[in-house]
C-alpha cells in the first residue's frame, strides 16, 4: 500500500508541466549524449550542474536522470550503424548490431534496441520501487572476492566471444588483460608500462581502444577491395524497416535476460553497465537455438546487451538513493548533485524526502515512454544514412571516431593511440583474431586484479577466501564454461579415431 | 536587467579598483581558464565548478571563468598543461595534496608544484575515522590496542597507498607499534561500502561523507583529523584528545599558475579568492561540505607545499614506497 501511495505521490510530483518538460528535456539530451561518441552522461551531468541551481531541484533530478537513462537509449544507434560504439556499455552491441545493419537489417536492429531499452528500462523501474531497500542491503554483502569470481566469470565468457579458434581468442583476451594493467598500481603508486610518457599514467581510456579496433579497423578493412565498394541495402518502406512480430518473438527471452541481470549487476557497486552487457549477451548465447550464429547478426545479441544496460541505470540508483553510495562515475555526480541541492543522500533519504524519490521513480516510467516514442522515429532516419555511398560513409566513420575520443579529453595523444588501435583491429581482422576477446579483457581485467588484490589483502594471503560461498558457485560456473569446449573436442577426436579404426 | 548588470559589475570594478590601486591595476581581459585534474564530477571538478558559480553570483569578476578538464596521471597531465601556458595571466589551475603526493612517486611526473605558481590556498579537508556502529570499539585507542594485540587482522579500507587515509595509519603505526592491513579502493563508494558490509573494519571518511551514515546510525566516528573541531562533530576527540600526540599531513587545495606569472595578474587573484572566501556563498559551501576555511596567499600556498612534501616524503620512505624526488 505504501508503495502504491507513493507511486501516486510520485505522479503528482513528476505530472506537473514543469517536471514532464524537464524529463522530456533530459531525455532528449540523454539520446543526443548517447548518439555521440566519446561525450558519455557522466561529463555532460557535469557540465550542466551549475544551470541547475537555479532550478527546482525534483526537476533538475529528473532532467538529469533522463539524461542519464536516456544515452543508454542512444548509445546503440553508432555501434549499429557505424560500428562506433557510443557509450561503452554498447560495445557488446556493435557484434551483432553492425553485422545486421550489413545485411539490411539496421533499423529491425535499431528499433529492436529501442524496444528492449524500453521493456528492460520499464522493468528495472519497477524492481527499483520494489525491492530497493532490502536489495542494497544484500549488495553489502558482495565484496571483493565475490567481485572476483564474477570477473572470472565474465572472462570464462571468452569460449562463447571466440570465433573458429580459441587459442586466437584466448591470446586476444591476454593482450586486453596487458593493455588493462597499464598506468599508476592502486596498491603501490608504481607505473605500469607507461614507457616513460605522463600521458599513459591514467591507463588507457576503454574506448579508445574499442573505436580504434572496432570502428577504425572496420574502414580499413573495407578500404582494401579494388572493386567499388558496395552500398549498404536498406529495405523500401517504412514497415520493412522496423524489426516483425518474429523478431519479437525470438526476443522474449533477451528482454527478461538483459531486465533481470542489467538490474542486479547494476545493483553492485563497483560493477558496472559494460560488464551487465557482456555478461547478458554471454548468457543469451549459451541459452541460445543456435548459438553458432552470434556475431553474424542475429537479433537477440542486440536486444540482450541493450535491455541489460538500460536497467542497470535503475539498478545502479539503488545504492545511491538507499545508501548514499555511489557505483559509478554517473551515480557519484548525481550524489554530488544532491549535497550541492542541500539534499542529504544516505540511508535516510527516501524517508526524508519521499517527493523527489518517488517523483523520480515516476519520471523513469514516463522518461521511457518519452524515449520510446523519441527513439522509434528516429529509426527511419538513422536508417537512411546507410544509403551514403563508400566514399562518404567511411570519412564519416573516422571522422565520428576521432571527433569522439578528442571530446574526451582533448589530447592529441589520445588521438594517435587511436590510431595505433585501430592498426591493431586491422590486424586482427587480417590474421583472423577474434576483437571481442580484446575489449573483454580490457573491460574486466582492471577490475579483477583490484579484486583479486584487495581480497588476498583482507585475507592475509589466506586463498580460501575466494572459495566462500557465493564466488564458489560463480567460480564453478566459470570452471563449467571452460571445460565444455574441451569436452567437446575431445568426443570429437575419439569420433574420429572411433571412425579410422572402423 | 541586463542594464542594472553591467552597472552593478562596472560598480565593483570601480571599488575593486580604488582598493587595489596601490598594486594591482591588472584586470584579466578575456575568459579565464581553470585547469583541473579530474574528469567532470571529480573532487577537484566539483570545487572548480562551485567556485565559477560563487564567483558569477557575487559578481566578482569583469570575465568568465571556465573549467577545463585535463585527467590523467593523478595531476601530472594537468600540472604540464598548466605549465604549458607559461606567463600567460588567464590559465589557472585548482591543485591539492594528490599533486604533492604523486609528483613524489611518480619519475613520469615531469613538471612538478615547484615548476608553478602557487596563487592562493583555499581550503584544508578534515577527515573522520569511523568505524560500524556493532563495532567493539568505542574509541581510537581501543582499536589500536586491539591491533596491537592482534597484527594483521584488522583491516582499514581507503584509496591509493600514496593517499591521507595511509598516511594516517602509516603515522598511527609507527607512534604505537600497532599493525593493521590497508585495502587500497579506487572510488569512496567502494571503500564505504566495504565497511558497511563487513568487509573490513575502519576507514578515514570525509565528514559530509559520513554525517548522513551516522544519523541513520550505522558508522561510529573514534577521532576527527582537524585543526579546529568540526561545527557537525563537537564532542568527537581529535587525535590529540584520543591519546595520539601524532601530527597529520593537512589536506589542501588551492589555485596554482603557470610559470613566469606577471606579478600584477598574481596581486589581482590573490586578491579575488581573498573576497571569494569572505562571501557568504563560500561560507555556506564551506558549511555544508564541512570543510575548513584556511586562505593563503601565493607565498604562504607555497611555503606549505614544501612542507607538506617534506613531511609525505618521510613518511613514505619509512612506509616503504620508493620516491623519486
């Protein structure tokens, strides 16, 4: 009942003309945040703190939420199209997104990326008015170890990421480990293959290397044809650009899987959303008919990752609104942004002020219907982008990529490295290595040997630690993922030899 | 409105000019750029960004001011493009002890505080150490004893081994010959959750960071790291009090200059962060983040950055990190 009351508290806040300009306004910065590379919500958040001073402050949480929800919506849209991934909790997106837009099927992949943002945002909402409170507190009981095991899980994903051969994606899968541990050890201040340049001590920014190998490989290897290069098909009609009542169906699962773990890997802090996406889409191939088709551009490896990133928003809300601890770069704004309000963020919040916490909860519900019907349209347009010709279309892509990272930081070394990265994707795409292994190991390696480090320090060295119960069971899991392709192999092996001796 | 603006603006400027007649007729002529060290939303960041709001709404200056984000290298890819800008009176940057602390460890931190003008002190932040409200121990010394007892098992969440937090332990270990593990956490999220949830067992805190976590009644604070008690903490010892006669390392921070800075352009925004810091915008932000109030001037920011480096310096060599400086 009183979440019912609250709910209805909670419209009344975010219903006022005000507040729905106000999160129709975030959700629209949010998708243009999201379509861009390299400028992510936690810079823009940011950038616009001071205009909200002035303002209500309800509104101006609600502005910058939608913002915040609102570039997970976006953040598809380049990966799909350009193969540029826009935030980095879509990089998962760019496997089977740009693989369909290749075969003509960019706005089913665009719209079924809306659709699912939509369930999955809808979804983690609703877990976010439910189970908010007794949830954070389960979350404190996840530290580092079992932030551990869930790395190693993530990594043992590596066997469905990887293409014909797993050596090639398992020797991918070190160097991003390699590229992970550059810059200033947390633990000892030491500088960790920095090669002597001051711009290598903060590590290597994850997207860089994402758009260089993703995006700036991708053109180069569409440059070598001598032939023309083809136009990309994009069906006539409207109604042939939107995904079918079949594209739904096969992705029934996709929603529940990327709503249910987007939401509880965004719960944790210390997490994150790329990981959510890594982890949704290992799972909706290893459930998968016919798992041998992911990355070729099917339709659930889109709409997995995308719903997962999209509820991670609302679950990495829960921390912040019930404990005052922030998961992430975006979450420690908004906490910053509630302090600078005169708000005070902790366990006593939605107790305290129950108008911006349930008109905030009301502003998602309607903020995901906005981003629906702002998103859907916008399908037919981006679609039509893919009717440029080569020679406009690939400029475009590095153009994308370079203006994108330079946005980050303006560091014209950043820049080269983009380079050197996307020689490297070129490479790989040559010798026939597996890219998704790379970022893989780059998005959870830096995690993992915190993680790893921090429990063997609370433990004195003590290795049980990680064999507590929870990183037990995912630890078993990872183990299970990486003896099945062995197994495989070797029934395969016997077959043969079976088959000589007969 | 806009009129009344300029008029008000072209007012104190005017005042602003009588007063500083004797030494400052510099007045900056375009915008000027704040250099931070964070990405947006970084602690730094944060205070540049207030900083540019309070000085807009007190009407403090003729020009804008923008923030530039310059991250990487904890402060060393910002202190160079800070020195980039050699003589030039529009770049600022907004420093704090993290600089100090890693230009000390870190041979790739080429250009250093020492190659920058220091211009103005604005603030030192005060620390609590906390622990659980379930936690046996009701005072400082209580947990000392107890690691005393026990070496190695208790543990204390916190940032890099460079940061205040190790500092802290560093100093409390070496005055008592207690022993206790630090767990390095690179976000304050992460360091509270973990004691929240169990997972270690004390932390260094920032005040405003705790106040909200002690009114819901689940962290205990032992001591408060200050020079003046805290207007939120009144009857919490500091470290005195609490039976250790150790000195702590202030953590500062405050606006730097390129090199080569005209002396004029120096006297004008010594002379503006003084007004800022007297304003009642600065005094509320300095309230509400339970922060302390400690203006200096070039000299003085300067004079206590060597002593805080002398003193980092000793204290990591006897911790065993290895300085490079």
């Amino acid at each position: 009942m009183d979440i019912l009351n609250g709910l209805m508290q909670g419209f009344s806040v975010a219903l006022t003309p005000m507040n729905l300009a106000m999160c129709f306004l975030g959700c629209l910065l949010g998708t243009i945040v999201g379509v861009l590379p390299g400028l992510g919500p936690p810079a823009t958040i940011a950038m616009l703190l001071p205009l909200t001073f002035k303002m209500d402050p309800t509104g101006a949480m609600i502005m910058l939420a939608g913002i915040y929800y609102g570039a997970k919506y976006g953040g598809s849209t380049t990966s799909i199209l350009l193969n540029v991934p826009g935030e980095s909790s879509s990089v998962v997106t760019c496997l089977d997104g740009y693989q369909m837009a290749r075969q003509g099927r960019a706005g089913a992949a665009l719209g079924i990326s809306a659709i699912a943002s939509f369930v999955a945002g809808t979804i983690g909402t609703v877990l976010l008015m439910l189970v908010a409170p007794p949830l954070a507190k389960l979350s404190l009981a996840f530290s580092s170890p079992e932030y551990f095991a869930l790395m190693v899980l993530g990594l043992a994903m590596v066997v469905l990421l990887a293409g014909d051969s797993l050596t090639k994606a398992l020797l991918a899968m070190t160097f991003g480990l390699w590229i992970a541990g550059m810059g200033t050890d947390l633990f000892t201040a030491t500088s960790r293959f920095t090669f002597g340049q001051t711009e290598l001590l903060g590590g290597i920014d994850f997207v860089i290397v994402a758009i260089g190998i993703f995006a700036v490989g991708e053109v180069m290897a569409n440059m070598e044809p001598e032939k023309p290069l083809d136009m990309l098909p994009v069906p006539k009609g409207l109604k042939n650009l939107f995904p079918t009542l079949q594209d739904l169906k096969d992705c029934r699962f996709a929603f529940m899987n990327g709503s249910i773990i987007g939401f509880f890997i965004g719960v944790l802090p210390g997490a994150g959303a790329t990981i959510s996406s890594f982890l949704s889409y290992g799972l909706e191939k290893a459930v998968s008919k016919h798992p041998e088709k992911f990355g070729t551009g099917v339709i659930e490896g889109v709409a997995a990752p995308e719903g997962a990133n999209n509820a991670d928003t609302a679950g990495a809300l829960v921390p912040l609104l019930t404990l005052g601890i922030p998961g992430s770069g975006t979450t420690a704004i908004l906490l910053a942004a509630l302090v600078l309000w005169g708000f005070k963020p902790g366990p006593m919040f939605i107790e305290d002020s129950p108008a911006m916490f349930w008109g905030l909860v009301a502003s998602m519900y309607i903020g995901n219907v906005v981003l629906l019907i702002l998103n859907l349209p916008l399908v037919t347009v981006f679609a039509q982008l893919l009717r440029m010709p080569g020679y406009v279309m690939y400029p475009l892509i590095l153009g994308v990529s370079m203006v994108g990272i330079y946005t980050i930081n303006s560091s014209v070394f950043q820049l080269c490295l983009l380079a050197v990265f996307g020689l490297v994707g070129y490479a790989m795409r040559k010798l026939d290595f597996p890219t998704a292994p790379l970022v893989l190991g780059l998005v959870l390696g830096d995690s993992m040997e915190k993680a790893l480090r921090q429990s063997l320090m609370m433990s004195q060295g003590d290795l049980s630690i990680l064999f507590r119960p929870i990183p037990a069971v995912l630890l078993s899991i990872a183990a299970f993922l990486l003896i099945v392709p062995l197994i495989k192999k070797f029934n395969s092996v016997r077959a043969q030899v079976i088959d000589k001796e007969a | 409105m806009k009129l009344s603006k300029t008029i008000c603006s072209l007012a104190i400027a005017a005042m602003a000019g009588f007063a500083g007649l004797a030494h400052a007729q510099w007045k900056p002529s375009k915008p000027i750029e704040v250099i931070v060290h964070t990405a947006p939303g970084g602690g730094n960041d944060v205070l540049a960004r207030a900083m540019v709001q309070m000085l807009e709404k007190e009407n403090l200056l003729p020009v804008r001011m923008q923030v530039l984000n310059r991250p990487g290298g904890n402060g060393a890819v910002a202190a160079a493009a800070i020195a980039e800008k050699k003589g030039d009176p529009h770049t600022l940057g907004v420093v704090s002890s993290a600089w100090i602390a890693n230009a000390l460890v870190t041979r790739e931190a080429k250009v250093t505080l020492h190659d920058l003008t220091p211009v103005a002190g604005l603030l030192q932040e005060p620390a609590l150490i906390a622990v659980r409200t379930d936690s046996p121990f009701k005072t400082l010394k209580e947990f000392v004893d107890a690691a005393k007892a026990k070496p190695g098992t208790l543990k204390q969440s916190g940032g890099s081994v460079t940061s205040r937090d190790n500092i802290i332990r560093q100093t409390l270990q070496q005055s008592t010959g207690a022993r206790w593990a630090f767990v390095s956490f690179p976000g304050g999220g992460e360091r509270l959750a973990a004691l929240l949830g169990g997972h270690v067992d004390m932390m260094v805190i920032e005040p405003q960071e705790a106040g909200e976590q002690i009114r819901a009644g689940k962290l205990r604070v032992l001591t408060q790291i200050s020079d003046k008690p805290l207007s939120g903490f009144p009857n919490v010892p500091n470290l005195k009090q609490s039976g250790f006669d150790v000195g702590s390392s202030p953590q500062i921070r405050g606006l730097m200059a390129p090199p080569d800075f005209p002396k004029d352009a120096l006297a004008y925004y010594e002379d503006l962060f003084l007004k800022l810091s007297k304003t009642a915008s600065w005094k509320k932000y300095v309230d509400d983040y339970q922060l302390e109030d400690s203006y200096m001037n070039g000299a003085g920011l300067g004079k206590t950055i060597t002593a805080i480096e002398n003193d980092l310096r000793n204290q990591y060599q006897q911790a065993g990190v290895k300085t490079v400086r």
